[in-house]
C-alpha cells in the first residue's frame, strides 16, 4: 500500500484529518461496559464522548472515527454519541482486523484519508479523553513529517503523521507509529503541549480521575 507524497512547504490544518483510534477491545476494564462508554464522571459524557469532543472543537480537518470491537451501531447506544457522530466532520470507519493490531486501524485510518484527500493526520486514542484541544491544534501545525506531543518531555499522543511517511507504517503489530519514531528519529519533531495525556485502561484508572 503506498500513500507518499512530497512534503509540503506548509500545509494548512485544513488539510490535517483527525484519527481517533476507538477499536480496542478494553479488556483491562472489568465492567459491564465497554471502557469507551463508561461516563468520566456520574453524570458527564463518557470516555469516548470527551475525548471526540475534543478533537472536533481542535477544528482542523474531518474527523476518522475507526472503530473496532464496538462498531457504529454499538456506539450510537449513547445518545450523546449519536448526536456527535450524526456531524458532517465525522466518517466513521471499521477495523475487521482490529484483533490484530493498532497497526492495521493505522492502515484503514490512511486510506480513509487518502480518500477524503488528507495531506496528515494527527492520531489521538478514545481511551485518553484529557488530551487538550491545544495540543491537537499545536501538533497538527507541525511542518516535520512525524511531529509528536511531549507533556514535561515525554512522548504521548497526539502524532501527526504526514503523507510522505505513511507507506513506512507496520501493517500489523500493536505499536502503531512508535516502530517508525524509534527507526526514523531524523523525521520527528517534539511539541510541549498542555493537557495530560493519560489513558483509561481499568476502573481504577477511571476511579483516579473521578477522585482528582
């Protein structure tokens, strides 16, 4: 599969597409819910509202929803989802392989970009709903061909990824873009951002926040 073009002098965020990877199955959350849905606080939006809420307000590009083990209709179980995922920004796409990898919704994520004719995206993951709306703008602006969020120097999420380097991406793996940072170092340039970019992985991690 190849996506490569040359990199552009500067790309405006218009032409960025968001990719919020919702695929995971959660199997780390012990509850009758799926993580995603759970809500962050007893009457606030749930993880994955939050967190798509988020990148629509960053308003750059459309938004790539890639769904795995919860599909479209699953989530539309929430009203509040329904009404956001109903926006024309939204293109909601399925992982039929999402078992085997974050790679593969890597995968579906840029060819669902290609299509909509995305110079980049900037991924984010459902499960981290406090990644700031800043930091989604600050890295989209990134003119490296991989830029990526550092929160008191650590890597996290988001990355953007431009065109040019989306044919260098593993098929398959659970590492997404990190195998291609860790060979590629001279491609990637780091953006302190505000926010914190930590994941709810278990009920205890959710219990954290609700806490805080």
């Amino acid at each position: 599969m190849s996506h490569e073009k040359a990199v552009p002098s500067g790309a405006t965020t218009s032409d960025v597409a968001v990719v919020l990877l919702a695929a995971g199955a959660g199997n780390r959350f012990q509850a009758i819910e799926h993580k995603l849905l759970a809500r962050i606080t007893a009457t606030g939006p749930t993880i994955l509202e939050q967190a798509l809420t988020r990148a629509l307000d960053a308003s750059l590009g459309p938004v790539l929803v890639i769904t795995g083990a919860l599909d479209e209709n699953e989530l539309r179980t929430d009203p509040a989802l329904a009404r956001l995922l109903a926006s024309d920004r939204i293109k909601v796409r399925h992982n039929p392989d999402w078992a085997a990898g974050q790679a593969t919704s890597l995968q579906v994520a840029v060819t669902a970009a290609a299509a909509v004719g995305a110079d980049a995206i900037v991924i984010g993951l459902a499960d981290q709903p406090f990644i700031d709306i800043i930091a989604w703008q600050q890295v989209a602006q990134g003119l490296g061909p991989i830029t990526v969020a550092t929160y008191d120097g650590s890597r996290g999420n988001p990355v953007k990824l431009h065109a040019s380097v989306w044919g260098l991406l593993a098929e398959s793996g659970d590492e997404g873009a990190r195998i291609l940072m860790r060979e590629r170092p001279n491609l990637v340039v780091e953006v302190p951002c505000p926010g914190s970019p930590a994941d709810i992985d278990t009920v205890e991690d959710l219990h954290r926040w609700q806490n805080n």
